[in-house]
C-alpha cells in the first residue's frame, strides 16, 4: 500500500488511510480523546470516542507519551476547525514505540537547552516551518541560475590560502603539504568556472573563525556565488535584485503556512521587486550623519550602521563603491575614483544587515599582482588565478549571499542559530 502523507490527506477525504509518525499531543474531554499525531510533512487530529473504537484501542491510546511513534488508521474527514484542516476518526492504533520521557513540554524552555537537544528540538512546529523555508529558498536559488544557463560548479573546501582576508581562517594540518584552510568562499574558483563555462555558482559550505558572537554570524555557513564573464558593477546589482525577487516570491507562493506559522509579517516581503533602491557608500555615509550617528568616511560599517541606513528603505537597498582599503585584494578600483572599489553589498530590511556581498573583479594582470602584494599575500599561492588574468582575461562579477542570514530576515528570527540544522558558533559545536 502506497504511504498517505498528512500534506496530501485533501486527496484521501473520506476514504480510509493510515499514517505513520509521531504523538505530538494528547488531550481527551470526557468519553472523547484527541491524539495529535506528526509525521514530518503536517499534523492531524486523531479523534477516538468510547464505545465507538475498541476498548483495547481506546486503551492502547493511555499509553501514548509525547512523541512515542505509531501508525494511526482511520477515515478522513474534513474539518475546518482542526489544525490542518483535516481530522481522522481513528479505527486502529500501531504502536511502534513508547517514548520515554520527552524533555521539550509545551512549557517555555530556554534557548541554550533547546540548543543543547537541537536534535530533538527540530520536532518542534517552529523550527520545523523554518526547516521548510531553509529548504524553500535553496530550491529557488537553484532553480534561479538552472533556469538561466548557469552551470553548478563545486569548489574545494580545502584551500591553500586565504580569499577573504587571513584573520578568519580555520587551519588544519594537510600530510606533507603543510597547512590547508577551510574555505571562506568559493568565489575564485569561481572565477576559474565562469572562464570556462561563462555563468557559473558555486553553492556550498562555507567557514569563518571570526571571534563574532553576534545574531549574525556563524563559523559555518552556506554560500551561493554566482559569477558571470564579461558581467560588470551594474549587471552584477541588476542579477542580484531578479535573483532576491525571485527568492522572496518562491517562499511567498509555496510556504504561506510555514511563514503564518512564523507569524511573520509579510508585508515588506511584499516589496522585494525590482528595481531596488541603489545608493553609494558615501549617500549611505550622508543618512547615518544626518540621522545624527557618528561616523567617519572611510570606516567599515558596522552592524548598527548597517541597521540604520536600511530604515530609511522599505526593501532592500544596495550599498555601491565602497572604499577599497576596506575591501578584498580582488575587487576592481573604480575608473572614475581609484580610492573606490567596485563593490556592492545588499542590505536587507528590518535590521537584518549585509545579506549579499559581491564586486565586479580585477581583470587586469599588473594591477592584480600590486593588490597582492598590498594586502600581503603569497603570491605563489595565487599563481593559478593569475593565470586567469594572463589567458584571455576579461570583465566579469560576481557575489555571494549568506543563506542563513537570507533565511533569518524572511522567517523573520531574532538569530540565525534558528536557521541551519546544527548550528556552529563559537560557543558552539554540539550535538
Ligand atoms: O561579504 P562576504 O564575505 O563575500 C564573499 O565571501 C565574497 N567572496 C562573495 C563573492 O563575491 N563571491 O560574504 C558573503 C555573504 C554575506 O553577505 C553574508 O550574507 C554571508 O555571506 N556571511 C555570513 N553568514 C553567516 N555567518 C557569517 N560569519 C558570515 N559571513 C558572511
Ligand atoms: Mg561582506
């Protein structure tokens, strides 16, 4: 017999099926008991009344823990009360196993013991929602690029040096090769990809031993990063907008449930289209002095800056030529201003900050190998990307986009520890 789901159960109204999951509550009135069983894609009302199921099955349900596991058989009916929609009147009962005590109860527990059983706390409702938002946007951000012509190229998490700047590296040892560092980013693999195949992105693991314990950050993340030959500055801000709209509008269409579950308020959500707004970092610079905050051109912003100058958008905005002494060695300087780097950031609403950090790159050999030397890197372990600025060098850009942070603003959570299975953080590296 084919398994019914609960998500599919409009199919099966008044036929009679079983389900297989998990005793997510229990409650009776009277001669009526209620089992409110999950399996994983839903929940459903179990509903039993004395006299009508057998004595034995009526009392097979007082053994019944929270999240013992069974197999529940019954007719399907509909009913707009029930969470769901549809409710079972139950004929038969399959125990699996009893549970044992289970130590998340409908009372309020704290996060860091929630934390502590982050396996057991992915059986909750709310994190289940965010699990299928998480997956959600994954889904649209591959669909986006497949759609497009891009090609998925994987890019090794062991590197031999830094991309993003040497103070967040994790080392390990590598046999006789010395140290191998866990990747910040796949971006100039990346590169290598769009010489070779024009469009590519690149999606996987990513690793920053940043000491940042803030609601942002996490030593282990997942990045995409497209990256497309001949693209420049205002091709990269124009894919970034289609690609967040179509993102936003993935997870509006197909998990209305899970984001009313969040009791997320979607109207910024609503917002996210193109054209979104672009300022450069010095009018960025302009609103935080003219909302009175201190800040003095040339600095990186921080956390609170970032807040800041997204109030006065009701979308995201995009942050352009940013100062190149605070960015990376690749970046390309602006023609038009040399102390200006052509980079953009995508700062997204409601304070959730930084979501997308790209540039259009340094195309040119000289000018590469002056930047390195700058930011004092080993130029031997960046021969092989020089070699993509002595073969058939062209214009291109690309970005990256921190999907937990991007599942954080969209679910609307107060820390992006909710949004990843097993979240890494400093403090962090269990279960
Ligand atoms: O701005 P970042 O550092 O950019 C890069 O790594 C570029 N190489 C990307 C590229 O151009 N291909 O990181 C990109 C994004 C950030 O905007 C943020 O969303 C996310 O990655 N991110 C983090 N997310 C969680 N925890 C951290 N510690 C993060 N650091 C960056
Ligand atoms: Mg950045």
């Amino acid at each position: 017999m084919a398994r019914v789901y609960i998500e599919d159960l409009r199919n099966h109204v008044g036929e009679e099926v079983t389900i297989h999951g998990w005793v997510y509550n229990k409650r009776s009135s009277g001669k009526v008991r209620f089992l409110v069983v999950r399996d994983g894609t839903g929940i459903l009302q179990c509903v039993m009344v004395k006299g009508v199921v057998s004595e034995e099955v009526f009392n097979h349900s007082d053994a019944l823990t929270q999240e013992s596991s069974l197999a529940v058989t019954g007719k399907v009916k509909k009913d707009d009360r029930a969470p769901g929609g549809y409710e079972m009147e139950l004929s038969n009962i399959r125990i699996y196993q009893i549970a044992r005590d289970y130590p998340i109860t409908p009372k309020e527990h704290g996060t860091d013991f929630l934390m502590d059983i982050r396996h057991l706390w992915l059986r909750s409702a709310r994190q289940h929602a965010i699990l299928r938002v998480r997956h959600e946007i994954i889904k649209s951000i591959r669909e986006f690029f497949d759609n497009r012509g891009f090609t998925l190229l994987d890019a090794p998490i062991f590197t031999p040096a830094a991309c993003e700047g040497t103070s967040t590296l994790f080392e390990t040892e590598y046999f006789d090769l010395g140290k191998a560092y866990l990747t910040q980013s796949g971006q100039l693999y990346g590169e290598a990809g769009a010489m070779a195949l024009g469009k590519v992105y690149v999606f996987g693991p990513t690793f920053r031993a940043e000491k940042s314990k803030t609601r942002r950050h996490l030593t282990e993340f997942w990045m995409v990063e497209p990256e497309v030959a001949f693209n420049d500055l205002n091709d990269n801000m124009e894919l970034a907008e289609e690609f967040l709209e179509h993102i936003v509008s993935s997870v509006l269409k197909n998990r209305p449930k899970e984001l009313l579950a969040l009791e997320r308020n979607t109207a910024f959500l609503e917002n996210v289209k193109k054209p979104l707004p672009k300022i450069s970092y010095s009018e960025a610079v302009e609103i935080l002095k003219k909302k009175g905050h201190a800040f003095e051109w040339g600095n990186d912003f921080g956390g609170t800056d970032e807040t800041v100058i997204s109030e006065e958008f009701d979308r995201p905005v995009i942050v352009h030529r940013y100062p190149s002494q605070i960015k990376a060695f690749y970046m390309k300087r602006d023609p038009q201003n040399k102390d200006l780097a052509l980079a953009m950031d995508v700062l997204a609403p409601e304070g959730y900050g930084e979501i997308i950090g790209g540039s259009q790159r340094e195309d040119d050999y000289d000018m590469l190998v002056q930047r390195i030397k700058e930011h004092d890197l080993p130029q031997s372990a960046f021969e092989w990307y020089l070699d993509l600025r002595r073969y058939g060098s062209v214009p291109h850009a690309g970005f990256g986009l921190g999907v937990e942070r991007t599942v954080s603003w969209i679910c609307g959570l107060e820390h992006v520890r909710e949004t990843i299975p097993f979240p890494r953080m400093i403090y962090r590296l269990t279960p």
